[in-house]
C-alpha cells in the first residue's frame, strides 16, 4: 500500500474508499457473475468473493486509519459472533487491523518530533528507528534507545488524526447497515456513535500519559502485569519504556491450551484489578493493546481510552451480578431501574429479563467457566433476531453514561475470551475485584 504522508483529510475522499467496499450482496453478485458466466462453480465464487473482501478491508481500513481503522479494530473484536463460514476468511484480515497499518514515511515522522522534541531530537538518541515497530488507529510506534541506554517507545499521532476521526466518524453512521451485514446479531449503530463520543479522549497525548503513568505507579513490581513508565509526553508524542513480548493475538492464532486460559486469566485479572488499584479502567480491549512478556507477565500498552473510577467500580454491578444468579429477576429489574438502565415507566417482564441478561451472568455462575467462538455466536444470535423476546428486551435497556465504557470492556473483554477459548476460574477474580459480588457478611 506504500506509505501515507499524512490520514487523507478530505470527508468526499474519505467516503469514496468507505463506499468502494463490496460488503454488501450487490458485491457479491458483481464479482460472481464473471465468474459464473467462465462456468466457476458457486463454492469458488464465494471462495473467490470473500478473499477479495478480506484483502479490501484490511486495504482501505488500514490506509484511512482515524475512525475506520478504529472501527475495523472493534469489527475485529467481534469476529468471534460471526458465523464461522463468514469468519473465516475474514479472521486474519481483521487480526491485522489490532495491531498494524501503512506507516508514515520517515519525512513526516521527523517534522512531528523537530516540533515536539526540538529540531536536534536526534540527539537524545543513541539509536532511532525510522521504521515503525507498529502503526495503528490515530498514531504509530518506533523504537529507540536514548543516550542512557534506555529503550523506549516513541508514539506519533498522525497528522490529521482529529479531522479524520471526525469525518470518518460521521460516514460510517451511514454505512453501519453495510457494515453490520458482517456480523450478524451486532448493531453497529451503537459502536460507531460510541466511538463519536470519545473521539476528544483518544486524541489527547497529554490525558494518556498521565493515565498510562498512574498505572505505571500503581503496578509497579506487580508479578502478573507490566506496565511501561513515561518518560516524556506532548499533546501529539508520548515517549514510554519500550516492552517485548508476545501479541496477544499470536496467543489467540497458535497458542497452546494452557497459554490461552492462563493468559486469559490474567487478561480478566487485570481488566478488573484496575479499578481497584489505580483507580482506572482500561477500556480498549482489542488484543493489539496486549503483549505476553517471556516473564509470563502480561505486558499492557495503549491508555488513550480509560475511564476515570477513583472509587473503584460501582458496587450496584456486583450486588446485581450476584442476585442474578439467585434468579431473583424482580430485584434484578428493580435494581437496574434504580440505577439508570431501565426508565421510570418502562414496563419489563423480571423472567423475560433474566433470560436476556443470562449471558452476563453465565461465566460467573460456576467456579470455572470455558469461553468459545460457538458460545459468542449462540449469544449473538440470541439478541440479534428480530423474532426473539430478547430482540425487543434489548431495546428496552438504557446504558446510562457512567456505564458506558464499563459496558464495553465487559462486551469487548468476552469476546477476546472467545477469540482465546479460555477456561479458567473467573469467578474468583470477581469475588477478589468486583465490588459487591461476594457473599455480604
């Protein structure tokens, strides 16, 4: 794809390649009819279409970057509801997009850093890597080692990155029916106005260093997890300590059993052990955020989205979590109306909620639960036809905006979980982190 000197900022432009993707059956049936007319048989012709789409997707995602690469990152996440006669070609296309894109050249890379570090920031260097180690949404990352022998990472926000975000953000509302046409049982609508929400928070360097800092602090020496300090920050480069390990999506790809469930142990154990100890949650879940250090530990980058919990996570999540599984769906409604996820007058059947609500509550039901692709799939077809009670359950339920990014890592997190097949005792975490869970004395 060669590189990119900066995102293209144009909306029209932006639209045209959001546009030139053949998702939808008027695609399909434009590629197969050469291919039938030459007598191809219709499996080859699927075959044929869907490797196309794979490639164009990571292609065109990848090359925008801003908020159709953010998007393609969450489409990523939720492959493991797809069917898997659907998922399957896409599955290694969408695991590129967690973690990688077209770089910048290494001209743009040294005007940002002569406006941020100075014309002479070289000079900090003993080494610097004009090649990115990875590239992604809104920023890619180099290696370098300072004049102390450090090594660190330096992060680049792309040029352009908030125009493109914008523009990418407000035509990709209009494509989510397209777009939804890839995984059944999801509404995208939700995803990308999610992503229209936080557009301000990813963008600023500045926010995420500090985030990324106190739980630098916060984890320091911890045995389980690894968290690289900040050295220097700007609204636009954020200079860290430089960590090697693993993907976590090379441990979803070519794992072992016993690396999946005890990195995805270790996954949950962080994701709730946030709160708690740094007063954060870490809430972009994607597996290109996660490294398995040669340690064991889990090594963890990207803070730019994190919400903000100073006294911890609500304890109304825990309390209800644990009456749910008594069964109680009348103290379940109750409860979530008074928190904001059900309004006033809304009236909801306790027995028809319980059932839509019995996938939350399934893994922390046993004392070891098996994640898998089927289950997410199960799950995903449960809420997404039309024809089932759960369908209209789901509209009923309001997400009131203090839950909104813990209703993502708790959504996001499962399918990663799925995507690993782990099994492990998540309950245990839940009674050790998750307010309000445990048995009340």
């Amino acid at each position: 794809m060669g590189n990119v000197s900066d995102l293209p900022r144009k909306a029209l432009s932006r639209t045209a390649k959001l546009a030139s993707l053949p998702l939808g059956a008027a695609g399909r049936a434009t590629v197969g009819l050469g291919k039938r007319i030459g007598g191809a048989p219709a499996e080859t012709v699927m075959a044929e279409f869907q490797r196309r789409t794979a490639d164009q997707l990571f292609s065109v995602l990848g090359e925008l970057k801003g908020g159709a690469m953010k998007f393609g990152q969450m489409l990523s996440l939720m492959e493991s509801a797809m069917p898997e006669e659907l998922a399957a070609p896409y599955r290694a296309t969408l695991t590129k997009l967690q973690d990688s894109a077209p770089p910048m050249p290494a001209s743009t890379v040294d005007t940002i850093l002569s406006r941020e570090l100075g014309k002479r920031w070289r000079d900090r260097f003993e080494e610097f890597d004009d090649l990115p180690a990875a590239a992604a949404s809104i920023g890619q990352v180099h290696r370098g080692i300072l004049k102390d022998g450090r090594e660190v990472a330096v992060k680049l926000q792309y040029p352009g990155a908030a125009e493109a975000l914008r523009a990418d953000l407000k035509q990709l509302g209009r494509f989510a029916r397209t777009f939804g046409a890839l995984v059944p049982g999801v509404d995208m609508k939700p995803l990308v106005a999610e992503l229209q929400e936080r557009i301000g928070e990813e963008l600023d360097y500045d926010r995420e260093a500090q985030a990324q800092q106190q739980y630098a602090d916060a984890f320091k020496g911890h045995p389980e997890f690894v968290v690289p300090r900040v050295i220097k920050h700007s609204p636009s480069v954020i200079v860290s300590e430089w960590i090697e390990g693993k993907p976590l999506s090379g441990v979803i790809t070519s794992g072992t059993k016993t690396e999946r469930d005890e990195i995805g142990l270790k996954y949950v154990r962080f994701m709730f052990s946030g709160p708690k100890l740094a007063g954060l949650l870490h809430s972009d879940p994607h597996p290109g955020n996660f490294r398995v250090m040669p340690d064991g530990r889990l090594g963890v980058v990207d803070f730019g989205l994190c919400a903000r919990l100073p006294d911890g996570l609500p304890p109304a999540i825990g309390r209800l979590l644990r009456i749910s599984l008594t069964g109680d769906g009348v103290a379940v409604r109750d409860g979530l109306r008074a928190e904001g996820f059900i309004k006033p007058r809304m009236d909801i059947d306790p027995d028809q909620l319980m059932d839509y609500l019995a996938p939350f509550a399934e893994p922390a039901r046993a004392e070891t639960f098996q994640f898998s692709r089927a289950w997410m799939r199960e799950q995903a077809n449960r809420t997404g036809d039309f024809r089932s009670p759960n369908a209209s359950m789901a509209l009923k339920i309001n997400l009131p905006p203090s839950y909104l990014l813990i209703h993502r890592v708790w959504i996001g997190g499962i399918a990663v979980l799925s995507q690993l097949e782990a099994e492990a005792p998540f309950r245990a975490t839940l009674e050790e982190f998750l307010p309000g869970f445990a048995e009340e004395d």
